[in-house]
C-alpha cells in the first residue's frame, strides 16, 4: 500500500503520523524533552499540511494517522520581495 507525498508515491506505514512524516522528512528538528510531546515548538516556520486539499491544523499532526491512498501535500511559506 501506498500514500502520495508532494505528488511523488511512499510505503505506507500502519501507524505513520503527520508528526512522524515531518520529523523524517527534516520538517521538524529534534526538541528538548521538556517539549515532547508538543511538535509545535520544533517545526519550521511556515509550514503547512493538506491531506486531499484540505489544510490540516497543526495542532492536530501529533494524533493524524496517514492513511494507505492519502494525498499529502507539505508546504512552505517563503518570503520574498
């Protein structure tokens, strides 16, 4: 079984989370263990997920399981001028 990442096919994983995808794809770094539990402190700024074009709150990635089919699109805001 397979899901989609940014368009390009992954092995599904029983149990994957969003929080684990973003921590394996360097999206969030290591965190103290003060702050285990709560990926928010630890994650890139301007980062967002959208699984089937809906944008997935983020305080949700640490509970969202990926499921075998699902299209996941990770996305970075970059500044510019």
């Amino acid at each position: 079984m397979n899901f989609v990442l940014n368009g390009q096919p992954r092995v599904w994983q029983p149990e994957l989370t969003l929080e684990t995808l973003l921590r394996q794809e360097g999206y969030i770094g290591h965190m103290p263990e003060a702050d285990a539990g709560s990926c928010t402190a630890s994650i890139r700024a301007g980062v967002a997920v959208a699984i089937g074009q809906q944008v997935v709150p983020r305080s949700t990635w640490a509970q969202r399981l990926v499921a075998p089919e699902d299209e996941v699109e990770l996305f970075q805001a970059i500044a510019g001028g």
